[in-house]
C-alpha cells in the first residue's frame, strides 16, 4: 500500500538523525523501549525516515523542556514515510500519526509540520470540494472576475431583521457572497432557524429586483448532529451557502457535512492560527489547506494580502496556490482573500494573486462605507472598473477617503 509523506521542520538538542528515528517509531509501531515482535510488524506497518536535512544551528531552545540546559541545538528538515494502512480514510487519525503526540516529545525543541504529500488512492476517499470554483461561479454568474463578497457587521449582537436588511444591501448591489461573522452561529437571541428564513427571504427579493442570484452563508458550526440539521434548515430557508469553522468544528465534522452537502462550503480558519502561526510547533498554512480542501471545503479563507492578518503576502500566496494546485483529481477550492480588505486593496490582490479565481471578502470595508452596505459592495466594482482602466466612481471615492484618512 502507498505511503504518505510528512516533512517537518525541528530542532533538537539531540543527534538529528536518531531523533528522527524515534519521531518514526513513536508514531508508529514502537514507543520509547524496543518491544518483542516490533521489528516484524516494522516491515509492513512501520513509519520510515527517508531524509535528514541539517539545515543549523543555536543556541537556545524554540519550546519549553526537561531537556537539560545549555545544551547546543541541531535544525533539520526531515521527511518520514507513514503507510496509511495504519490508520485508513480517517482525518482524525492523519492527524493523530503524522502531527500527534511527536509535540510531546522532549528531545525536540521545535517540531513544525511544513508540507504533506497524499498519495492518490489515498485522497480520493475523502470527499473533496463539491462545488469550489467553477460551482461557486455557476451559482453566482460570477465569471471573468473575482467574485467580490461581504461579511455582515457587527459581528455579533444583531437581530435577524438587521442581519436581513444587511444582507440585502449587499445582495443588491451585486454581491456574489455574504456570510455571517465567525463570532455567529446559533445564538439564543438570533438562532439559525429564523436568520436562514429571514436572509433567504432576503436575498429572493434581492434576485427578483436585479436578477443577480446571491450566496448569503450561514455559520452552522456546532455538533455534528446539529450541523447536519443546520444544513438542511439553512437549505430550505434559501439562504444558499454554509459557512464552517474548521478547527473548531473539527475536520471530521466537515467531512460528514461535505458528503451531505447540497450547497457549497465557506471555511473559516478561526483557532486555526494557534497551531498554524508559531514556526516551531503545530502545522503550516499549506497543510492547513491541503487538509481543508480533502475534507470538502468549497472556499477556504487563506488571510488578506496586505490586510491585518500576521502571515507575510508570500505566505497567504501559497496558501492559495495550495486551493488550486492539482490533488489526485480533487475540484480547486476557492481561495479567499479576506482580513483588513476593501476597495483599495483590490488592485495589490489582482497584482500579487496573478488571476481572477479567488474571492475578495470584505466586513468592514463594505459595512463600514460611509454611505452604508450598498455603496460598499459597490465600491468593489468601482475599484474593478479603475483595475481595467475605467473612470473612478463616487462609491470608490468615498472609500478611499474614508479607509485612506481614517475618516
């Protein structure tokens, strides 16, 4: 059977090679002292060190140890080879061999996994986008640009009516996406059940008006049981989308709701950047991605390119190229840009991104327009039109007197 492959970035006060060795046996057939039988087992089920890179040197520990101190540090990129037959078509336990209790381990000082590779026939048993970005398109009569969406505020604390007239506002300014704020779900004062219909209602008015068929997604994170319920009342409400909070509403829950799904995926990356910032602990943006777009997310928020997020651009670049890159057949997800954006920063995202398959999400920057939510979604097309050397519009103007001055 295939193996995956698992490169990680460590430090360790140790011999680098032999530490890798024990990151291999731990994870797989061994634990900390030699086990009668193991050595048999090794040859079909056991994890193997398939390169040791020394790439420095220093001084001091990146993680808290019992190592003792003082001790001078190796840094070294190791690839390990894991069989997926330890584990089968279960992110759960991916996650638990290839990024468990190795961050346990007190001869590494740091230990960061930057990259996977899956094998195919291993890939293909997980769901995958069911809409990414040519469903994302078909839906919203979004082509030849980058669909350009909205995310309501105040993030929390409005009534249905309010997140309503919101939505609306946008929708009927041409937005392709709104979604709810990752701070909502199904609060006691603004549940689920009534912001569905009432957005759905919304966004029918909003299509009779302009024609223009608008994703409004509802954040239906929660337990398992109740966002397969969710998804079928956010279905029959006609709100047309979902959105997810991927780490905390776990990768198997998103695999369950993927294979169920009838309406596309918008995952959010709340939680995420706990284990995702650090370069010393956790995983990367890249695997983070990976990993989403296997378990059926159709949008993946991957930072704002010159927004307030902390990855650098060339980080949150990768990201997305990770969305679209080919994986054993999968559909490309759409990537989202969002974190800090508005009309002006449209132009830098064209530049950098190098094409129009990605979404361009703002909150504030729409909302916050000082001429409210229309004339914000608006601004988006205006800052389109002056990319591909229209004339600048009032509702770009008024941006950029407000976001550029901070009045």
């Amino acid at each position: 059977m295939s193996r995956i492959l698992a490169k990680y970035y460590i430090e360790t006060p140790d011999d680098a090679g032999k530490t890798a060795s024990l990151m291999a046996k731990m994870q797989s057939t061994g634990t900390w002292k030699d086990l009668d039988g193991e050595a048999a087992l090794a040859a079909r089920f056991g994890a193997k060190v398939e390169s040791v890179n020394i790439t420095g040197n220093k001084d001091s520990y990146s993680l808290p140890t019992r190592y003792p101190a003082g001790r001078k540090v190796t840094s070294a990129e190791v690839i390990i080879s894991y069989p997926w037959e330890n584990f089968g078509p279960k992110i759960s336990m991916l996650l638990t061999t290839v990024a468990g209790e190795i961050f346990d381990m007190y001869e590494l000082t740091a230990v960061k996994l930057i990259d996977i590779e899956m094998p195919d026939d291993f890939v293909n048993l997980f769901p995958g986008p069911q809409f990414g970005i040519e469903g994302s398109r078909k839906i919203s009569g979004a082509f030849g640009r980058p669909l350009f969406g909205a995310i309501t505020k105040p993030c929390v604390g409005l009534t249905t009516k309010q997140q309503a007239e919101l939505a609306y506002q946008a929708a009927s300014a041409g937005a392709d996406f709104i979604k709810d704020d990752e701070l909502l779900a199904d609060a006691p004062y603004n549940r689920i059940a009534d912001r569905a219909k009432a957005v759905g209602i919304a966004m029918k008015k909003s299509f009779r008006e302009t024609g223009k068929c608008t994703m409004y997604a509802v954040n239906i994170t929660d337990d398992p049981d109740k966002t397969m319920k969710f998804h079928d009342i956010v279905r029959k409400g006609g709100a047309g989308a979902l959105m997810f909070n991927s780490f905390t509403g776990g990768f198997n829950n998103l695999c369950v709701l993927a294979r169920h799904t009838k309406l596309p995926i918008h995952l959010h990356r709340d939680f995420a950047a706990a284990s995702l910032r650090s370069s010393y602990i956790g995983i990367s943006p890249v695997v983070y991605v990976k990993l989403a777009r296997m378990c059926g997310a159709d949008q993946i928020q991957c930072g704002g390119l010159g927004g307030y997020l902390y990855e650098s651009d060339e980080e949150m670049l990768q990201s997305m190229r990770a969305c679209t890159a080919p994986m054993a057949g999968l559909k490309p997800a759409l990537p989202v840009s969002s974190g800090g954006m508005w009309a002006g920063k449209l132009a830098d995202n064209l530049k950098k991104i190098g094409n129009n398959d990605f979404m361009f999400l703002c909150g504030g920057g729409v909302f916050g327009h000082p001429d409210g939510g229309y004339a914000g979604m608006r601004s988006l097309f205006e800052a389109w039109d002056e990319y591909n050397g229209r004339p600048e519009g009032n509702n770009l103007k008024a941006a950029k007197k407000a976001f550029e001055t901070g009045k």
